[in-house]
C-alpha cells in the first residue's frame, strides 16, 4: 500500500511497540518468578506455581510461585522486623527513599509500561501515559507527607504491618496507590498482586531493592484467591487495604470481624454518567468514550449508566453510535488503538452472559462493526439504550466495554435514579449551567463526582466510596490517616467487665410509696413506651433499685431509625445552624448541673466531686463540638490537571451508637455529639448498666430546639440493640464502645450494606482525656469526604 493511500484513506496503520526489554526480562528470570520476601526472590514452600498469559494471544508468559501459610508467614515475620526500624526513621528520610521509587519508576517507565500491557491486556498508549505517570506521581506526592510527617501528623503513629491485596485491572497504579503511602508513613507491607497480573508488581520489587529500599520493608507475596485469604486472616497483621469485588470485601470484613485490624476497602461501582440537555453533547460523547471503554471497560468507577435527559437523548444516542464506529480494538502493544484485551476468558465470559441477559429484558444492543484481533479474549464496545432502572444489566457491575443508557425528565428524576443502586463510588454530571451541575453533584450518594469530566484522579485528592462500594479514602491527606493511628490510643487496656450487682430485696414498711415512673424511650423527638412493654431496673452498685428504663427491641430500634431517616433536614442545616443548638444543649445542661451530679453518683457510686466534673467535661465538650460544627470544612486540591477537586466532607446520615458502659453522661456526649455536629441523625443506646443519664438528657434536648428525629435514645440490652443496629440496612454507619464480643459481633453483622463501624475492641478510652475522647479522630469518623472534580482556569 502507498502513502497516497493513507493520505486519500486517513485509515491507521500498526504502529507496534517494541518488547525486547520486557521479554528479556523474563529470560533473566527463566521465565519463573517466586516471592519477592525481605529483600529477594525466594521460591514457594511448597513447591506449588501457577501461570499468568497475555490475554491478547492466550500465550503462556511465566510460571509465578504460589503463596502458602509458611510463604506469608515469612512475608509477616520480614515485615515485622522491619517495621520498627523504618518507621523509627526520620521523616526526611522516608521521604528520600519515595523520591527515590518515584525517580526510579520515571527511569524505568517504558520498560514498566510494556509488562504491564502484555500481563495486563491493556493499550500500551494508557499504561504509558496515565498509569505510569501516575504512579511516580503517587510516590512524589506521599514523599512530601513523609517529610511532613512530624508536623502535620504529630498526633498520629503508623499503624504497623499492613497487607494490601490488589486487583487486576490497574496493576500498577493501584501498587502505588497503596504501597506509597503505607511506606511513606512508616508502615511495612505484605502487597498481593491479582493472579491474572503479578508481573509489574515483582519488577517493582526488583527495582525498588536495587534502589535501596531495606529488605523486609515491602514484601510481594503472588497466589490466588487462598494466599489473599492467607493475608486477611494473619493474627500479626494490623491492617488490610483491599482492592477488587463487593463479593469479597464483604467476606473480609467478615473474617476481620473482632480482630482489631484497620480496614480500607475499595469496591465495585454502577457509575452514572448524566447528561442534561444543555451539555456539550460531543464533549460529552468524548466522555463516554472515556468513561466505559477507557481499560475496556474494566474500571471500578466507570460510567457504565448513562442518564440522558430525554430531549436531547435521540441526538446524543446517534452521535455515541457514530463515534463507536471509529473505535479501534487490537494488540495491546499497538500505539494507534483505542481498546485492547479482556484480562482473562473466564472475565469474557462473564461479560458475554450479562449483555445476553440485558438483550434478553428487553434492551436494544448497538455494536460497531469492526473487526476484533484474531486469539486472545476481545470484545466490542457496546450500547444497550432502552434499559429499565431495575434490570440486571442496570444494577449489576458488568465490568467491561458496556454502557447501559436511560433517559429521565428533570434534575430530581436523575438525581433519584443516580442513587437508585446499592453501590456509590464515582458519578460524572455534564452541563453547561454550572450551579444545576454542582446541584446535582451536591446530592449524588458518590465519592467522586465529576463535573463535564470522567475518569480524573490524582494523588492528592481522595479517592473511594460509600455504600457497597466499601470505606475509607486512598490519596491526599484523607487517604494518610488509613495508614495511621492516634498516638492517645495507644497503650489502651482492656475494661474491666462491668457486671450488674444483684438486686437487693426491699424491706416494706408503712410509709407512703413513691410514685412510680419508668423512664420511656425517646423517638421522633417524643417519649414512647417500648414496644415489648417491658421495663429493666437500674440498679446502684449496692444493688437497690434507683428507677426502671423500657426494654427496647427490634421494633424500636425500627422506629428510630424511621424518625432519624425523616429528620434529613439537619444534614442540610446550615453548620451555624448546628453548632447554636449543641451549644443550646449545653447551656440547658449546665443550668441542671446538680441535677444530673447527682444521677450520676447513684448510679455509679462515684463521689460528688467526681460526678460533678462529668457533668462540666460533657458541658465542656459539647461546646467543643459546638465550636467545630461550623469549622469541619473541607479543602480545595490544586492537582496538576485543568480543575480543582473540592475535598467536601459530608455527614454518614443515620449512625447507630452503642455508648460505653463507664461515664454515662460523658461516654454519651462525647459520641453523639461530633455526629450531628458534622450533620448525621443518631439512634443512641446509653449505657447498659447506667441509662438514666441518658433518659434525663432527653429532657434537655426536648428544650433545646433539637429537630425531631436528630438525636433518638433506645434503653436496653447494648448486645441485643447492636444486632438489630448492625443488621438494618438503613443505618449507615455503627459506632460501638464495650465488650471485645460487642465489637465482634457489630463488625460481622455490618457486612450486609457494608456500614462504615467504629468499635474500641473493648480497649477503654479515658473520656476526661481530651486527646484521646475528642476532636478530629472523631470528626473523621463522623463523615465521608466527596470529592468534586470541577473545571477551573486555563
């Protein structure tokens, strides 16, 4: 063919990458990779391998050594030496070692970037230009939070041995994503790459040694399914950090359950992507292209649900088919090609059964008609418009190269369909009239949120989700605090058992009784009766009995969560608004001050004095809360693309709280108080043995202009009233302070909406200790942080 040809055709040709380098690679290591453990490649204890293949041709690439317990114990056991050492060091540093990676990883880019595709299946043209920069981004950026470290995170200590179990779709970049700030502020890791795609991550290993990272620091384990399981479940590991399924967050938050490990995970995703009618249709066309068949479609928070408003939807349809035509599908290692390879047959498969499924519903499906490679596992951008909001193919994550399309009215409408999905990862709104598309991204339940642009991320600024999408934040200063923890927990003891004292018969006598008054449950802003019509003594530590409190159950709790989901407004309440009624509270419990001393000392036995000075630390602290109500703010990121990311911190909404044992008045305080500071609505259980500081406190929250439904207190068994907490899906988040077996049990049964939990595993907090019982390690915890990606200067 001539090259009048390509002039008169403007058709692309092959424009191959060469993989000398990569191939030479795997020749050194005679095409056989182990464990990469305290500073070298050791092979499997067992003896056992298995093989990872190019998905573009189905080729065999290498042999990987396959992790066992005695593999991952030597990982544990190499970590943990190292980990005192690293993080003993000064933050500069640290902070030279990352400069370092990131250095190296620039050196060494190309060569990355080409194993990455053929391990990987994906074009070469984004492993080298987005996962790659990336990636060296990453680790620049957290060595600058390790240079920092002794300043801006004082208060906080590394968390200690971390595993992070990865997945297959961005190999790389989610190995830095996670290992660079984990090293960064002084942790050591055990780092599982996906079986499909352990290739890169063993080359970082090799690099990251020959640049003079200590042995032991990071460790590679490779395996399936049972190595990662392996890594969850070691007794000497303090955190996890996972990347991949619902499906198998919900198993390791289950396995974790009780163990006191920190817990990081990222999950799947349904995105929307809407398109109101003022958009820029074809910018917004260009960003379909990147929202679902960026990877092939093989992104946690692609924008897999397209919802366009209905009078522009004929138009933008016809544009998106055209634009399909022009899609181009080959060898991962072609320059000139917009989509490469599925990472695996049996991924495929999957992929092929859910669009027959969608077809099958009813769906129109629209495939351009280009040719796809010959071998390996390909498959066609597609469409499928027509889909109804509840179909398979609309609420489950096919993850691969197909956009599922709806149509809707007016802003609420797509608003309410956006949310209409158990997941919220990422969302993307495109419109021309900024304050419907910053109106619209304000109610979205999502992470992230896009503004006439997808698929933006950066090591600066926040990324993760809410719902069945998981917990917690990687990047930026947010995504630090996952690898540390409070320097004021640490040395926390075991409480002691705080077992009810018998009750002691009451003598009769001829005096006139008192008049009898049980203590009702408060929901809705009103007293209720238990829906049992039981009651429960409590008792002083001598045993006589002081005054009853209802019996709460299941169908209270019901009820609760029902006023606290009806009471939304105060999440929209101005933080003025908040902080005049914390400070409203604590001003009507100050003038009743003796009053509640004195519950307080026949309760519990403490002296006058003692009682008194909860009674002034719980005044004391909500005016603490007071004060940060309107000053929890979020941040504005400046990262190196076109934009800024609005870092907003948004309140959690329902939060169940099961209140410590010990300091009745103050435990209670010093946990509901933070909460709806920042906006959440509360269903409290007081404590177990002591509720009457809390039966009285409603009185005061009646007087104080609390919203109905903001703040609902339910007496009885704290054991019983978590199941029903842990298991109502309409509770967002669980906070609970007692026994390790309440911690336990709160962890596991949290895992059907995987809510966010905060437990002390029985560890007590001094609650007069300001450090340890107040500030932003509960601000922190008492919301998620959006982050809204919005276009800005040139």
């Amino acid at each position: 063919m001539s090259v009048a040809t390509f002039f008169d055709e403007m058709s692309y040709g092959p424009a191959p990458e060469a993989d000398t380098e990569a191939r030479a690679w795997l020749t050194r290591h005679e095409g056989k990779l182990g464990h990469f453990i305290n500073g070298a490649f050791v092979g499997s204890a067992s003896g056992k391998s298995f093989d990872t293949f190019e998905p573009a041709t189905g080729k065999l690439l290498a042999k990987i050594a396959h992790g066992g317990r005695d593999d991952v114990n030597a990982a544990v056991a190499a970590a943990r030496k190292a980990q005192g050492p690293w993080a003993k060091l000064s933050g500069h540093a640290r902070a030279r070692h990352l400069y370092a990676l990131a250095r190296l990883i620039q050196r060494h880019a190309r060569l990355i970037a080409v194993v990455e595709a053929l391990d990987n299946g994906k074009p070469i043209r984004e492993t080298r230009d987005i996962d790659i920069p990336l990636a060296a981004r990453h680790f620049y950026h957290h060595a600058g939070w390790a240079q920092l470290q002794e300043t801006e995170f004082a208060d906080q200590v590394p968390v200690g041995v971390v595993g992070q179990v990865i997945p297959w779709n961005f190999p790389f970049l989610m190995l830095a994503w996670k290992v660079a700030p984990a090293l960064a502020l002084g942790n050591s890791v055990i780092l599982k790459p996906a079986e499909f795609t352990p290739l890169t991550a063993l080359l970082f290993a090799e690099l990251a040694a020959a640049a003079g990272l200590p042995p032991g620091v990071l460790n590679v384990v490779t395996g399936e399914g049972e190595t990662g399981a392996l890594i969850v479940e070691h007794e000497d590991i303090d955190k996890i950090a996972f990347t991949g399924s619902t499906e198998v967050g919900r198993l390791i938050r289950e396995k974790t359950a009780g163990s006191g490990k920190s817990l990081t995970l990222e999950l799947g995703g349904k995105s929307p992507f809407i398109v109101f009618d003022d958009a820029d249709i074809d910018a917004a066309v260009e960003g379909v292209v990147d929202a679902i068949w960026f990877n092939q479609g093989q992104v946690c928070c692609a924008g897999s649900r397209l919802l366009v408003q209905e009078g522009v939807a004929p138009v933008f349809h016809d544009r998106l088919k055209r634009r399909m035509e022009t899609l181009r599908v080959g060898h991962p290692l072609d320059k000139a090609i917009d989509m490469a390879a599925i990472v695996a047959p049996v991924q495929l498969q999957r992929i092929e059964e859910l669009v027959a499924k969608g077809v099958a519903e009813g769906a129109s499906m629209h495939q351009p008609k280009i040719e796809l490679p010959k071998g390996g596992s390909f498959f066609r951008p597609t469409l499928l418009t027509g889909v109804q909001p509840t179909s398979v193919v609309a609420t489950e994550e096919i993850f691969g190269p197909v956009a599922v399309s709806m149509t809707f009215r007016t802003p609420e409408e797509a608003i309410q369909l956006a949310n209409h999905s158990r997941y919220g990862l990422a969302a993307s709104v495109w419109s021309e009239t900024i304050g419907l598309a910053l109106h619209v991204a304000a109610k979205l339940a999502a992470g992230v949120v896009w503004v006439n642009a997808t698929n933006l991320f950066d090591a600066s600024s926040g990324f993760g989700g809410k719902r069945e999408s998981g917990f917690g934040r990687e990047g930026g200063r947010e995504g630090c605090y996952e690898y540390l923890k409070p320097k004021a927990w640490m040395g926390r003891k075991l409480r002691p058992e705080h077992g009810l004292p018998a009750p002691k018969q009451a003598a009769g006598d001829f005096a006139v009784p008192a008049l009898d008054r049980t203590a009702k449950l408060f929901v809705g802003g009103k007293q209720a009766r238990p829906d049992g019509n039981y009651s429960r003594p409590v008792l002083s530590p001598k045993g006589k009995v002081i005054g009853e409190v209802g019996e709460g159950n299941r169908k209270d709790i019901r009820n609760a969560v029902v006023a606290a989901r009806g009471a939304s407004g105060w999440s929209s309440a101005t933080a003025h608004n908040r902080a005049q009624i914390l400070y409203y509270i604590a001003e009507n419990l100050s003038s009743r001050g003796a009053e509640f001393a004195g519950r307080i000392a026949a309760m519990t036995g403490a002296s006058a004095a003692n009682a008194r000075a909860e009674v002034e630390a719980s005044i004391a602290r909500l005016f603490s809360y007071g004060a940060w109500a309107d000053k929890y703010e979020g941040t504005v990121h400046q990262p190196p693309l076109r934009g800024v990311a609005l870092a907003m911190p948004e309140p959690q909404g329902v939060v169940g709280v099961i209140c410590p044992p010990e300091a009745p008045l103050l435990g209670l305080v010093s946990l509901v108080a933070p909460l709806i500071a920042v906006g959440n609505r509360v269903v409290a259980v007081p404590s177990e043995a002591h509720p009457l500081a809390a039966t009285d406190f409603y009185s005061v929250l009646e007087t104080s202009d609390v919203p109905p439904g903001v703040i609902n207190i339910v007496t009885g068994s704290a054991i019983e009233l978590a199941k029903a907490l842990a298991a109502h899906n309409d509770v967002d988040a669980l906070w609970a302070f007692g026994s390790p077996e309440l911690s336990t049990l709160v962890e596991k049964l949290s895992v059907g909406n995987l809510k966010r939990t905060f437990v002390d595993y029985g560890k007590a907090i001094d609650w007069t200790d300001r450090s340890a019982a107040e500030g932003q390690a509960f601000l922190r915890r008492a919301v998620d942080v959006k982050n809204i990606w919005i276009p800005y200067g040139e």
